[in-house]
C-alpha cells in the first residue's frame, strides 16, 4: 500500500522512467542498525538519487553507479549553531542527525532520529539567515511530506522557494 505522502508526491512529481533503485533494506538494517522510514524507502523505490527541480538532490543508500549513494556516508554534521536546533525541540535535547537531502543554495535536511524511524521529523540547516535568526528550521513531518511541501510552498522559510503550481521534474541518476 503507497505511504500517503508519497503517493501525493507522485501526483506532483512523475517518478521517473527508468525506475527507482532497488535496496536490500533488511541487509542495511543487519549490517548498520538503522532503520530507515517507510515513506523513504517507498520514495527510493520509486524515484530512486535524483535531483527535484534541479533544487533538491535526494541520497540513497549505495546503488552502484549511482552518484546519490552517500545517504550511510552522512554523520552528525560538524556544523555550528547546534545549540539553535535544540532550542527549537521540546525537549532540547538534540538526537542523532541524519542527512538525506541537499537543497540548490547549500541548505541540508536531515532526519531527527529520535523515536520509531516513522516518527521522524525533518530539521533543514540554512547556511545564509539574517543577523540573529535562527538557522534551522524544523518540520513537524517526515521526509515525503517535506518534499510535498517544498513542492506546494507550503515551506516558507527556505531560501528558494520553487513556483507552486508549476510542473515539477525528477531528474534520476540514470538520466545524468
């Protein structure tokens, strides 16, 4: 059954042609631990790496070939203006970080991997913000329903907005 978000998402974004990429998701879990969320590993299956709108490039785990298999490479970022992030969460404290996407202007999204792979939320680091703003923001969603909502404009605080409205392309790996 498709995940809701992702489902949503095709109806924006046509998948691609050649297909998403094929991942041993049991094998990563065994050999890494993590477990990764259902709406993502749906969108790796159907879109596959690949850019969104030539603005957001999405990471995978290692396909071979694929220029987007960095999603494992990704640790807690050395960046600074950690302490920003954890004023934003309720709790804050910060849980571990997981980068899965990188937006056209330098912005990150990462995972907030606290609690079941599916309750994941989305924190974007913004590299350029005024004087005295805060640097991240964080969405009350996970990673499909963040893509949706850069796609709708529903995402304000980005640097970039894209057109809402307008035709949205996936350029995959494949096709690069």
């Amino acid at each position: 059954m498709s995940h809701p978000a992702v489902a949503r998402l095709c109806e924006l974004l046509p998948p691609p042609v050649s297909g998403g990429d094929a991942v041993n998701w049991a094998e990563i879990e065994r050999t890494t631990g993590l477990a990764l969320p259902a709406d993502y590993r749906e969108f790796v299956e159907t879109y596959g790496g690949g850019e969104i709108d030539e603005y957001l490039s999405v990471s995978t785990p290692p396909v071979p070939g694929s220029p987007y298999g960095d999603l494992l490479d990704g640790v807690d970022p050395a960046l600074g203006c950690l302490e920003e992030l954890g004023a934003l969460l309720s709790t804050g404290a910060l849980p571990p970080l997981l980068p899965f996407a990188y937006l056209g202007h330098g912005d990150v999204a990462f995972w907030l991997c606290e609690g079941a792979p599916d309750d994941w939320r989305v924190a974007v680091f913004q590299r350029q913000v005024a004087y005295g703003m805060n640097h991240w923001i964080v969405f009350e969603g996970g990673m499909a329903s963040f893509c949706v909502a850069v796609l709708t404009g529903e995402v304000d605080s980005l640097g970039a907005r894209l057109p809402a409205g307008s035709q949205h392309e996936f350029v995959s790996w494949r096709g690069v």
